[in-house]
C-alpha cells in the first residue's frame, strides 16, 4: 500500500479534523518553523521526544555542527497535490485524542562544520503524531495512571494513584515523526526518459540537418523523442517495480505489519508512536554523555566510542521478532542506523547494522501522556519524573521503569540472531 493510497482512504477524516484536534495546522506550521530554526521543542513535544531533541542539541554544540531541518512538499498541507492533501486518522484513549498526520512533506536536514556541509535527505513522507486534549480548568490528567479528577482534588497529587504532578493546561504535544511509506515519483521519471531521448534525437537532426530546417528538425524531434521516450520509460517500469519499488514497500511496512500483531494485546498501539519512541531511545544512547541518566529509556550506558556522533537516526529496520518471556515483552530488532559523526574535523554519514532489545513489563499497555511524565515510587510513594530514570530523590529506591514503557535492553553492533534456551 501506497503513502497515496493511505491518503485517498483518509481523505474524508479531513471534513472533522479541525474538531478531533484543534488548531493541530497551527500547531504542525510552530513546531516545523522550530524544527527548521533549531529551537527548543520543551513546551510542544512529550518529555521523552523532547529530551532526545536536546541531547542531540546539546552534542551538536559540543561539536561546532550547524543544524537546519527543512521539508519539501510543504504548500501541500494547503493545497492539493495530485488530487490530495494532509490526510488524519486519530482514535482517542478515554482522556487523550491520538492524531496521525499523514502528509507528502519529505524532510532534508542540513549540517555544516566550518566551511563544509553536510545533507541528509528522507525519501519517505513524513508522518506526525499529534496527542491532544480538551483544555479545562474544572478537571485535571494524571500523567502516571490517566484518571481524570477535579482540579481542586489535585492540588496534593492525583486521588487515585499519588502521583505528584504540575497543575496546567495543555492542548497540542508532538509524540513523535516516523516515516511513511515510500512514494517513488514515476512521473518525474516518465519526464526525465521523454526529455533526454527527445534531446538526443533532437541533437543529432540538427548535426545531420536531417529536414533542412532548425525549427522543424527540433519540432520532429520532440515528436520523436515524445513517442520513442515512452519506450525506455515502459522497459523500466519492470525491474524498477521487482528490484526497487516492492523491496522498499516490504521494508518500510515491516514495523506497520509488526505492531497489528501486538495491537491485538494493546489496542493504542500505533505504529508511528512506537517508531518514534524506538527512535527517541535509540538517539539517547549515542548522544548521552557518561552523566547523564537515561535510565527512563535505557539500561545501557552511553560509551565513548559514540562521542563524535552529532546526531542518530533509525535508517530501515530489517527483521522485527518477539524474545519469549513470561515477565517481559522484548522486541528485537535488527535495524540500520545512520551515524553523522565528526571525523578528524570532518562532517561524515554512514550507515550502520546494529541490534536492539526494547524491552517492558507484559503487562503494561501503551497510554498517551502528553504533560511531563511522572510516577509514583514503589518504596515512599514519592512523585518521581521520567527525567530522574526511575531514582527517587527522597528515599533513594530505583523504580523499574519498564513498567512503564518500552526501555533500550540491548544496543550491539551487527544483527544478533536469537537463539532459544535449550530445555
């Protein structure tokens, strides 16, 4: 199935979409503009989203790298682009409205060090994911266990749970960006085949002066090339649909098709939240330093060997498969990450296989939490912030967090293949 396709389908949740989520345009043209000018996203994404955004800030800095990040395609939220636009599909939680945002915008992000540049193009349309909730003042969220109470029951912390948490108002927060399915262009192809044979053509009349005039050797020429171009175009369409389009459909389905099946126990799963939470862990473990605790979303430490990483993103994951286990939910991925380092005071991008464990309680279900994340200590019931990974600061008791959600187990080099415990 097509990025197309998808929009065709979801072309009639347009009509409502304003209503679903309000003011979401708004709020997707302040957090691009932001993307774009490199500013801090604290106030419009989810802590673990945003956190990921300021290691990498804070990395970049430490390296001397400029950071630009741009989109194509973007009058397209406006305007029509062959026949569609900015598509939504959105579902709610009980107390959360989860948006997806489907657009043809393709991003570019630009690095530069000194005199030199750097740029990484995404050929897959973006996909946002936008939480949202009605503004009120008489009732309030808690962000650990979801339940929904009045403002003035929450002033010493949430009645059903204790969690500790600020009092205020949010309507709009970015979860996450994933990638959409891969949309090659065959009309600029078409173009390109029609236009070079034609100017083949048209070159060679003019050397041989075939009709004896300039206007008409070019007129025949475009005539020529118009219905020989067609005849590569159509030679190509074949190998290009077996060896590049089907394989890189497959692959960019590959964690769409993964997450039906987990849908099946945890109905809020989606695929582009579950992309962009793997991608935010991912980020922390390369662009964390020694001190810093990412113990919300990793249990491996951040290594020295990754200090002249700028900046990390999952490229395409290979094979996605479940790690049997009567306690834990593990995923093992075998995915490729591009690196952009600085090398002997260079700007270089590679792209590397590396093995990932996510890894949380099989008994936790996805929920959207949109405000900071907080929750309760298991030993002194004390508020703990996802930014303290799992520490409480009154008693000092380290809080499993994988009761919470999905936490990096494992971050090796190389795809590891799994290999069952013998009986």
């Amino acid at each position: 199935m097509s990025i197309n396709t998808i929009l065709k389908d979801t072309m009639s949740s347009l009509a409502n979409a304003e209503s679903t989520v309000p003011g979401w345009r708004k709020f997707l043209d302040e957090y691009l503009k932001r993307r774009k000018d490199d500013e801090d996203l604290s106030d419009m994404a989810i802590q673990t989203y945003w956190f990921a955004d300021y290691l990498a800030k804070r990395r970049r800095k430490a390296l001397g790298v400029k950071f630009s990040e741009t989109f194509s395609n973007l009058r397209s939220l406006d305007r029509p682009t062959n026949g569609r636009k900015a598509g939504m599909l959105s579902y709610s939680d009980g107390h959360t409205t989860h948006a997806m945002i489907f657009t043809m915008l393709k991003k570019r992000k630009r690095y530069s060090l000194g005199n030199e540049s750097l740029t990484v193009k995404q050929t897959q349309p973006s996909i946002f994911v936008i939480l949202s909730t009605k503004e009120s003042k008489e009732t309030q969220v808690c962000p650990n266990c979801g339940s929904e109470s009045p403002t003035d029951e929450c002033m010493n912390g949430c009645p059903y749970c204790g969690t500790k948490f600020n009092i205020k108002q949010y309507q709009n927060k970015i979860s996450g960006e994933s990638r959409g399915i891969t949309s090659l262009e065959f009309k600029r192809l078409l173009i390109a085949s029609i236009g070079i044979t034609s100017l083949i053509i048209i070159i060679k009349q003019l050397i041989d002066n075939t009709f004896g005039n300039v206007v008409l050797n070019i007129l025949i020429g475009l005539i020529i090339g118009l219905i020989f171009g067609l005849l590569p175009y159509m030679a190509m369409q074949l190998p290009l649909l077996i060896f590049v389009f089907f394989p890189r459909v497959v692959r960019d389905n590959r964690l769409s098709d993964y997450c039906k099946i987990l849908r099946k126990n945890d109905p809020n799963m989606s695929a582009g939240e579950i992309s962009s939470e793997f991608e935010s862990r991912v980020r922390a473990f390369f662009l964390a330093g020694k001190d810093d605790n990412i113990h919300f979303v990793s249990k491996v430490e951040a290594s020295d060997e990754y200090a002249d990483v700028a900046d990390a993103m999952i490229d395409s994951y290979n094979k996605l498969l479940t790690i049997p286990s009567q306690e834990y939910q593990t995923i093992r991925a075998h995915m490729t990450v591009q690196l952009v380092r600085v090398k002997d005071g260079k700007l270089t991008s590679e792209k590397l296989p590396f093995t990932a464990d996510f890894t949380r309680n099989k008994e936790t279900k996805t929920q959207a939490l949109p405000d900071n994340e907080v929750f309760t200590c298991s030993s002194c019931a004390g508020a703990i912030s996802i930014l303290e990974g799992g520490h409480c600061r009154f008693c000092g008791n380290n809080t499993d967090l994988s009761k919470h959600g999905f936490t990096l187990q494992l971050m090796e080099p190389g795809w590891i293949e799994y290999t069952a415990p013998r009986a």
